[in-house]
C-alpha cells in the first residue's frame, strides 16, 4: 500500500484536492440541467429540497467515495474490491459510467464551443434565430468538428498529469468561474421586472411541492457532485493522508451548491422576466442553448452577457470532463498497469468510436434508435437513470450492512478531526439513501418509457 501510494500522483495539498474535485463536480450537470430543473419544479421549493438533499444524501454518498478512495489508494475498478472481496464486481460497474458519459459529454462540450466562438465572434444573435441550435446538431460536420476540439482540450491537459495538469487548471479556473458567475447575478438583478422573478426562484411555494420533486432534486445530486462514476474515488486516490476530509467535503459541498444556486440565478429570473412563469414551465432541456440566447438578444448589452456565460459554461464543461476522463485513464493505468500515454490512447479510441454516433445522433443517423432515443439521449439515460443509482445503491450496501459504517468514519477521524454530521451519515447510508436509489431507479425508468409523467 505505501510503495502504491508513493509510485501514485497526488495533489500537492487539501485546496488542490478541493478546487479539483469541485471543478469536476461543478460542470454542466450545475449549469445546463439545474436551471431547467429549478424552472419545471416551481422554483424557489426545488431549491430548498434540492439543498436538503445536498446536505444529506449528498454529503453521505461524497464522503464514502472520497474516503474509499483515500484509504485504498486505488481507482475505483480495484479500490472496492479492496474494501470487501465479493464487491469488486461495483468497480467494474463505477468505471463503466465515465466510458459511457465521456464521449456524449464532449459532445455536448463540443456544442458549448460552438456557442462560444459564435459569441466571441461577435455573431451571438444569429444564436438566437430559431433553427440556429436544431440546424447545428442536425448538420453532418460541425457537431464532429466542435466533438473532437473539446475532445483534444480535455486530452492535453489530461496528459500533463494530475498535480500539474488538472490542479493547476482547477486552481485558475474555479475562482474565475465564480467571478463571471457573480457579473451575470448582478446584471440580471438591474433588469426591469426583475424583482418577481427573483421571488420566483428564492420563495419556495408548497403547493408546487410533490414527489417527483423530491425524485428530481435527488437525482440532479448525481450530475451536481459527481457521483456514483467513480471519480470521487479516483481523486480521493489522490489526497495525501494528512488532508482534513470532513473539511473538504463541506467545501465541496458548498462551492457546489453555490455555483448551482448562482446558475439558477442566472438564468431563471431573467427567463421569468421575458416569458412569464408559462414560459419557464416549457423551458426542458434546450433552455441554455435555444431559450438563453433569445434571452440575451433582447437585453441590453446582452452580446457581452451571453459571451460571459458561455464562457464560463465552457470552464465548467471542461473541468468535468477533465475529472471523467481521468477516472477512466486512472482505472486501465492501474488495472493494466500501463502508462498514462497509453490510457489515454485507448480513452481517446473509445471516446471516438462513442461520440460520432452521439454527434450525429441528431443529423444523419437521426433515423437510427436506441429503445427509442437517439444516441446521445441513451447514453445519457443508461449512465444516470440506470447505471448510477445501481452503483450508489450497491455502494450503500457495501458500506451500511457488509463491512459497516466505521471503516469510513475511522478513515475520515485518522488525523484525529473530527466528523461532523456522524450520526446522520449513519442513518443515511444505511436506510434512507438506498430507499430513494430504489424508488429514483424506479420511477426514472418508467418516466423514460413514458409509463408515469416526471
């Protein structure tokens, strides 16, 4: 254990450890799906569930992945096997789910670029004609072209390697994330009308409460922290023993939640501004890349908005997918004990062979489906609503019932800190967590099939 934990990259202290592991958990999950989720879920009440669920869920499933990676030392295809023999099976499974969500994850990444570069080019309101985003994905080349850009930005600095390569770029990028963050809140506070959409997104209504609120805000929990794929475990891998866990995780958990909130932020009071609550209950899924720039075309200065935006969507984007992509080169370098060259060689064929049916998913393949989705949306759809919550669940049970609740917490109190939140941790792996996997795995696969409405 101690020649591995040697030989191993690590991150050179407890805040590199944090700025990274909130790069990887702050990305598109918090900026392209929590927003449109606030603005389906009656606002100000998802933020409050969402939040609680952050606090608890969140929290228990965070700091077992981290603390099992820090104790084992070993990428998350050999570090639960370590922990209990008849569970190397879940490594297997974890590490299946960042080779599934790389390749449409650039996609979308790609997308994100060609926004950019249209609004760094000074052509931000073509953005907004209608057809502009459904005639991009539907085109043959483009989608590739702005796949394989992100695909190679990811890859570079993959290669530089963890201390140098994705501290350094998480230790620059998250602080100028909150910057541009921050701009955007205020500027959308100054806009006339303002007010009502605020109290929209920062007042929770009760009676736009259900359970499918509490189904969606725990299950954005997977795409805001970055769980249950295995690159918690990785960057835990990572984290010297003497860094504080209890401490890192409540920052973790706090950058996240912020940056979630500031996103929401962003976008829902000004789209409340311009349509209407109506509006925002159609928003769905395309609300960043076709309702936004419709948003920022009639602002003024809304050219120099919706350049910061994406700008930072872009920052987010590629530090989550810099912390997927590792998660896998980490799993083949220890599994087959080759270099990172090569890890990442056989990611970068994977991620090809993946990415060009999502990237064409949309255009020329159109015609082809997947259980009736096209590519990207199954990929999507087996990783999170399928894949994740079975490997959070089996964490859960590895954890709460076969080897117990005190290997993580003697892991957590090493240094002699200590853990904050024990007793709730406790109760959560054990019995409340698993039953909203069950349910959440449940009801995501019959709202998929159009058996329940979410």
């Amino acid at each position: 254990m101690e020649n591995n934990e040697k030989k191993r990259s690590s991150f050179s202290g407890g805040i590199g450890f944090v700025l990274a592991a909130a790069g990887s958990a702050v990305g598109l999950g918090n900026l392209w799906r929590f927003p449109y989720l606030v603005a389906q879920y009656g606002g100000g009440i998802f933020i409050l569930v969402y939040i609680i669920a952050a606090l608890t869920f969140g929290f228990a499933l965070m700091t077992t992945e981290i603390a099992v990676g820090r104790k084992t030392k070993k990428s998350p295809i050999l570090a639960y096997k370590a922990i209990h023999k008849k569970f190397g099976f879940l490594g297997y499974i974890a590490a299946l789910v960042p080779i599934i969500i790389l390749p449409y994850y650039c996609v979308i990444g790609g997308w994100v670029i060609k926004y950019m570069a249209t609004y760094v080019g000074g052509a931000g309101r073509a953005a907004a004609d209608t057809g502009y985003f459904g005639s991009f994905i539907g085109s043959s080349g483009s989608p590739l072209i702005f796949f394989a850009i992100f695909l190679a930005v990811t890859v570079f600095i993959i290669l530089i390697g963890v201390e140098k390569g994705i501290e350094k770029i998480s230790k620059f990028l998250m602080p100028l994330l909150l910057v541009i963050s921050v701009i955007i809140c205020i500027y959308v506070c100054t806009l006339p009308g303002a007010g009502a959409g605020i109290k929209y997104y920062l007042l929770p209504d009760v009676s736009k409460f259900s359970f499918m609120t509490v189904c969606a805000a725990v299950g954005q929990i997977f795409f805001s922290m970055s769980l249950a794929m295995g690159i918690m475990v990785t960057y835990g891998s990572y984290t010297k023993k003497e860094t504080n866990l209890t401490k890192s995780v409540n920052q973790i958990e706090i950058f996240d939640t912020v940056v979630a909130f500031m996103a929401g932020f962003m976008v829902v009071p000004a789209l409340y501004v311009f349509s209407g609550e109506a509006g925002l209950q159609q928003s769905g899924a395309g609300l960043m890349f076709e309702t936004l720039p419709r948003v920022f075309d009639q602002m003024g200065g809304g050219m120099i908005i919706g350049t910061l935006f994406f700008v930072l969507v872009f920052f987010a984007a590629l530090t989550s997918s810099i912390s997927i992509m590792e998660a896998i080169v980490s799993s083949f370098m220890d599994k087959f004990k080759m270099t990172r060259l090569k890890a990442c060689i056989i990611t970068i064929v994977i991620c090809i062979l993946l990415g060009v049916p999502a990237s064409l998913g949309n255009g020329a393949w159109s015609n082809i489906k997947l259980l009736g989705m096209d590519f990207l949306t199954f990929f999507d759809y087996l990783s999170n609503s399928v894949i994740m919550p079975i490997v959070a669940l089996c964490t859960c049970l590895l954890i709460g019932w076969f080897v117990g609740c005190k290997v993580i917490i003697k892991e957590i109190t090493r240094n002699g800190e200590r853990m904050h939140r024990k007793k709730l941790y406790i109760v959560m792996i054990k019995f409340v967590a698993p039953i909203l996997l069950v349910i959440i795995l449940i009801t995501s696969s019959l709202s998929q099939f159009g058996i329940i409405s979410i």
